[in-house]
C-alpha cells in the first residue's frame, strides 16, 4: 500500500534543480506561489551532488496546481547538447561558462549521458543545461551560440529547453 501522501495525490517529484538550491529555497519557491508544502525531502546524490527533491502538498488541489505550473516550458534554460564524453566537473563549468560569457548564466548542470542506444551512434550525444537570469537572455543565448563549434571543438546544439511530460 502506497503511503498517504501518495494515494491521496499530495506527493510530487520536483526535478532538474540548481546544484545550490538547498530547502529553504525550495520551499520559498512554492511558498511564494501560494502553494504551501507540508513536507520536503532533498536526497544528495554523493557522487554527483544532485539534489532531486520531493514536496507534499496538504491538498490535492493545490498539488495538481503546482504540478501543472511545473510542466510548463522553462525559458530560462537552455539544452547544450554535442557534447563529447567529459569527465573533469571544474573544467565543463569552466568552460561552458566562458562560451556563455556574454549572458548573465545562474547556473551549469552536470554532463548528462544520452540514452544506451543513441551512445553507438556517430557524433557526440552527451548534453547539459544552463540557467539563465531572464528569459530574454536564454533566448539570445539560444539564438547566438546555436550550432556554434564550441571549446572542445565540436558542433554545439543550443537550443531552449522544454519540461518533458513524459515522465508526469
């Protein structure tokens, strides 16, 4: 048996959040909404200091309010895909940065690796994302830097990111 908050339909993932954000920013958030969370959970990954997170709503109402607020698309993030496989952290951050030097980026997220299938591919499949200040500067990021060879020499995708509701 699922627990209560679960059956109930008071219980949501929260995913594809800043290394930095940490409970009382999570909370804020949804606060800040008029969505008040009875309970949050944040898990840190120790190998990769994600922090996915997980919110219980006191109504049902209010959680599937919040959830559809959540699938919306997310202007102020951009995919970068075309990326080979990396392994230093400091120098992705680094240079994603510096090819984004021109835009106000809050934050880099981790390297994420494509799907099994789409590895034996040719080209680079791994990919990121980068948080902007403003909509406006996403766009332009998006718009200006789009297939553009990057720092390590290979065609980048920019492109804005959408929230997939596949997993909703």
């Amino acid at each position: 048996m699922p627990p209560q908050a679960i059956s109930e339909g008071r219980r949501l993932y929260v995913g594809n959040m800043p290394y930095t954000a940490k409970l009382e920013d999570v909370e804020a958030v949804f606060v800040a909404a008029a969505f008040p969370i009875e309970r949050i959970d944040i898990a840190i990954d120790p190998f990769t200091g994600r922090n996915p997170s997980m919110g219980r709503w006191r109504e049902q109402a209010k959680a599937s309010t919040a959830l559809a607020e959540e699938n919306s698309p997310s202007t102020k993030r951009v995919y970068v895909g075309g990326l080979p496989r990396l392994t230093d952290p400091d120098e992705v951050q680094s240079k994603v940065r510096e090819l984004f030097h021109a835009f106000q980026v809050e934050n880099v997220s981790k390297i994420f690796a494509p799907h099994l299938a789409k590895r034996f591919e040719p080209g680079q499949h791994y990919y990121l994302f980068v948080d902007f200040s403003t909509e406006q500067e996403a766009y332009n990021a998006a718009r200006q830097l789009g297939d553009q060879v990057g720092p390590w020499g290979d065609v980048l995708k920019v492109r804005p990111a959408y929230r997939s509701n596949s997993k909703a």
